[in-house]
C-alpha cells in the first residue's frame, strides 16, 4: 500500500512540474508574440501630429471664403501701413541717423563720410544718379551701397529726402 502511494506521488509530482514548465513556456511565447506586434498607435499623439502638419495658411472656398479673403487683406493692408519705415517721415536727419549713419558716419564698407572731399565726385555725377544709386543700390569702386540702406520699406521719396539731407550736410 505504502509502495504504491510512492509511485502515485511521484507521478503526480512530475504532472504538476510538466504542467508548471507548460505555463512558464506558454508565458514566454504570449510575450515573444506580443513583442512582435506593432504598437497600438496613441490616439492623442495622432492627433498632435496632425495637427502639427497643418498647413498655416486656410484655404477658403465660396461666400465664407470671400469674406475670409477680404478679411485676410484688410488685415494685410493694416500690417503693411504700420510698416513704412520711420512713420513715412521724410526729414532725413531722422533717417540718417536711424539707418544710413551706420555705415556713413564711421566710414564702414567703404561708405563716404559726410565730409566734403569724399562727395565732390558723386555730387559731379548730378543729384538724379545720386538718388538712383541711393534706391536701387549700387557697387562702386568704394564697397556696396545696398539698396535703400538696406530697408526696403523706405520709400524713394525718403530716400531722395535722405540723400539731399546728406549732401546738404556735409563738412
Ligand atoms: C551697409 C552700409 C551702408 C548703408 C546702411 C548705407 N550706405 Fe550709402 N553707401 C555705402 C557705400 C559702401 C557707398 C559707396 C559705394 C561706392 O561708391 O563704391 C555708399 C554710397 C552712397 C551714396 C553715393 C552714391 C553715388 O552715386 O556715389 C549715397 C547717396 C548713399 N550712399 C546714400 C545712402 C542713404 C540715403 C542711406 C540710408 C537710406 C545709405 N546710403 C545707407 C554703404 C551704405
């Protein structure tokens, strides 16, 4: 009786090990089969991400998107007013001194300093040049002039002002 409660304990002990070793190995090959799969993709960060490649402008069709369209220009044109340079003024001092100084003043690049002897030539050449150069920039034997002083939100009108403000203040 003894001998056969032996064999049925260890049979019933190697059972129960096959049985532990079975789940163990199903474990590890649930893990191995999940870790192949592609994430599940996040919602949210879908989302962000979409939004984030939006183009920044809308593009408007119809009624609503004339009216979008005339609002868009109104706003615009209220942007581009607020952007003529120094307030539209046309007192070259403030000019000069805001923007054409930089380089004229301390003679940087080449720039003619307000002193007669630098001016002689180039006012020889007539104010018309001289203005045209101003506008439009040129190079010279000197360096660059950029145009308009490099701001292109002056007007000609300022710069003309600007360039006879120069000339008429010369050392
Ligand atoms: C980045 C530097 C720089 C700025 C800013 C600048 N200039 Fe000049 N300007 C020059 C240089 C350099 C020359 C000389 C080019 C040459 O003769 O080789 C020059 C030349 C000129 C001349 C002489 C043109 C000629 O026909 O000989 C006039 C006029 C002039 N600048 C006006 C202006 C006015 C007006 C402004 C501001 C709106 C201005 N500059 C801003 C660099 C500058």
């Amino acid at each position: 009786m003894r001998n056969h409660d032996l064999v049925f304990l260890k049979q019933f002990s190697m059972v129960i090990a096959f049985l532990v070793a079975l789940t163990i190995a199903l474990i590890l090959a649930g893990m191995y089969i999940n870790a192949q799969q592609e994430p599940e993709p996040n919602p949210v960060a879908e989302a962000a991400v979409q939004q984030r490649l939006q183009p920044v402008g809308g593009v408007y069709a119809g009624s609503t998107g004339a009216a979008a369209q005339a609002a868009a220009k109104a706003a615009a044109a209220a942007a581009a007013a607020g952007q003529v340079a120094y307030d539209g003024t046309l007192d070259g001092s403030v000019i000069y001194a805001a923007l054409c100084g930089a380089c004229h003043t301390a003679g940087a690049g080449g720039a003619p300093k307000l002193e007669r002897a630098a001016w002689a030539a180039r006012i020889a050449q007539g104010s018309d040049v001289m203005h045209k150069h101003a506008i439009e920039g040129f190079q010279g034997a000197a360096g660059i002039m950029p145009a308009k002083g490099g701001n292109p939100s002056l007007t000609d009108e300022q710069v003309i002002a600007t360039v006879d403000w120069m000339v008429d203040n010369l050392k």
